[in-house]
C-alpha cells in the first residue's frame, strides 16, 4: 500500500460512482485492483499531507537521540535549531548541552527536517502519513496527547493489578498498594474487581513487595505496555509505528517488541475492548 494509491484512491471515491468507475478503466487491470481493495482511510488524505515540522512535532524527541549523538556539536546544534521550542529543550537536556542555536532560514530548516524524519524512519520508508492510516477502531490512541497515552498504559497495567489483589489477604499491603495509586486509579481498580479480568497473564508477583511506590508503579507500567503490544498485534504496521513514536524511544521499542499474538486469538479483541473502555472511562469526569 503506497501513500500515493491511498491518495489517488481518496479523491476517486469523492466522484460519483458511475464517474468513478468511468476513471478507474483507465488504469491497467492490476493497478486498478490495487486502488479498489484499498480501505477507507482514517482521516482525509485529499485536504493534504502534514509538513514533515507537524510530522516531526508527533514523534517524541527521545527517537532523535541516537542520530545526534554521532554528530558533532555544531551539527547537532544545527538540526536541534531545526525542531519545536519544546523538543529542542528535552533534547538539550538529554545531550548535556547549552550552547545557544543559530537562527535557520526556512530553506535549510525544511532540509534539516527532511534529514531527521528520514534518520527516524531508518530502512521503513513505505511507513504511510497519519493521514493516509486505514480505518481502526484504534485509531483514537493517535489523538491523544502523551500525558493521556502513558495514563492508557497506566490503567492497562492496572488490569494485571486488579488480578493479583484478589489473592492478597494482607490488610497492611493491600493499603500500601492503594497509597501508591492516585484516586482515579483506585477507582478503575474497584471496577475491575467486580468482575472477572477476561486475558490473565503470569502473575505480578508481589510476595516480596516492601511497599515501595516507585518499583510497583514501574511493574504497573511494564504489564500496561505489554497489554498494549498485545493489542496492537494485527493493526496496520504504519499505524504501529505512529503510535510507538509518541512515547519515548523506551517504551516505544518495549510496544514494539510486545506486539506479538497470543495463543487464542480472541484475547487480543479482548484487549482491544478493554483499550476502548479505558478511553471511555477516561473520557467521563472524575472527582
């Protein structure tokens, strides 16, 4: 799937059938096989492709890293220049840098730009804009800002939770656990109590828990982002990668490693409506 089949195929589908119809045998037997078993697209690809600076502000800045580090630190000065206000100030951190930056006429920041979004794709440059993304009922992860998505993560690691408090009888820790969750937490926690979770996997393991908030929020986050890998499992690669880029480059290339099946296939729809009923439940007001 080009991004130039999905294009071409969203403006045909904007013509009258019989017009569209009329277009389409003009094209070889193959190519037009091509454009008709294409899926309808997740957003509007006709009104344009988003700048490579909007494609670059939806990748998280930790991914540029790797790249800038084997430059020099005019170099590396030069395309930190060439990202957003808040990118630039990350990357600065994460570089051990201060030095100011030069001002770059447009010319040389697209080009600069160009480069970066180039050095990210690596070898997978088939990858298709957002805006060329097939329809998945998934698709509303994209939207969210990153705070939201790593709260997805959070409250998809607190499912697994939820399954090993029902074997805790310890009162003390049982407490402990609920002080190292925010109120909303808590209560997502009582829901998924009140029924049984429907994709068990290997216990947490909390035997040897001292109570430390920090080492169990950190369990809880590895356990959302396999939950999430699993989901992901059989979405459009295009679409994986999207989404892996938001986050940091870490819990990126955990998803990524994640995004394996499981053994009944039903689980991962499973997941894929518990992602769903976690965006809903993030969508209602809490106190």
């Amino acid at each position: 799937m080009s991004t130039s089949w999905v294009v071409c195929s969203a403006f045909l589908h904007q013509c009258p059938p019989e017009k569209r119809a009329h277009l389409l045998n003009y094209l070889p037997i193959s190519e037009k096989q091509i454009v008709e078993q294409l899926p309808k697209t997740y957003q509007d690809p006709t009104k344009g492709i988003a700048p490579i600076k909007v494609q670059l502000e939806r990748i998280h800045h930790s991914w540029f890293s790797p790249y800038l580090r084997t430059l020099s630190e005019r170099e590396i000065k030069l395309f930190a220049a060439a990202l957003s206000e808040s990118q630039t100030a990350s990357l600065k951190k994460d570089l051990r840098f201060s030095a100011s930056l030069p001002s770059l006429k447009p010319r040389a920041k697209n080009y600069l730009q160009s480069i970066l979004i180039q050095e990210v794709k690596g070898k997978e440059l088939d990858i298709l804009p957002l805006e060329c993304l097939p329809e998945s009922s998934l698709n509303p992860l994209l939207e969210l800002k990153l705070v939201d998505l790593l709260t997805v993560v959070t409250f998809l690691g607190l499912h697994d939770l939820a399954a090993e408090m029902r074997h805790i009888i310890e009162t003390v820790k049982l407490k402990k656990i609920s002080e190292a969750l925010s109120p909303t937490e808590i209560k997502y926690v009582e829901i998924l109590t009140q029924s049984r979770e429907p994709v068990i996997f290997s216990r947490i393991g909390l035997t040897n828990w001292q109570g430390d908030k920090e080492s169990l929020r950190t369990i809880i986050q590895q356990r959302g982002i396999n939950r999430l890998g699993k989901a992901l499992y059989g979405q459009h690669k295009s679409f994986i990668w999207h989404l892996i880029h938001k986050v940091d480059v870490d819990r990126g290339l955990a998803i990524q490693k994640l995004c394996s099946p499981l053994e009944n296939t039903l689980g991962t729809k499973l997941l894929i409506a518990q992602v769903l009923e976690l965006l809903s439940f993030m969508r209602q007001p809490h106190e």
